[in-house]
C-alpha cells in the first residue's frame, strides 16, 4: 500500500495519508479524507456550532 500524499481541499496544503491509516478507513468502509485533519476538525467544529438554537 505506502504511504499517500493528498491535497486539501480546503487549505491546499499536502498531507500524508498514512497505510495505517488506509488500512483503518478500508475496514471501516470510509471514502479516501479529501480534507487535511486541522481542516476537519474546523469543519466538524463549525457544524457543532451552528446547529444549536435551531428548534
């Protein structure tokens, strides 16, 4: 498998998406991260955040 260098969307930095981690979102059934971690983690945050009050 090896280690993969993808581009984030979000920030356009490269991140490595390591065989540990292939194999972990293998198993899982998830689809390749097309965001690097910091970008996910904002993201994951945003939605948190915005969908209290909504009721």
């Amino acid at each position: 498998m090896g280690d993969k260098k993808i581009k984030c969307i979000d920030c356009h930095k490269d991140f490595i998406f390591s065989t540990g981690e292939q194999e972990f979102f293998e198993e899982k059934g998830y689809s390749e991260p097309i965001r690097c971690k910091d970008c996910r983690s904002k993201r994951k945050s945003e939605k948190r955040t915005s969908g209290f009050g909504r009721y």
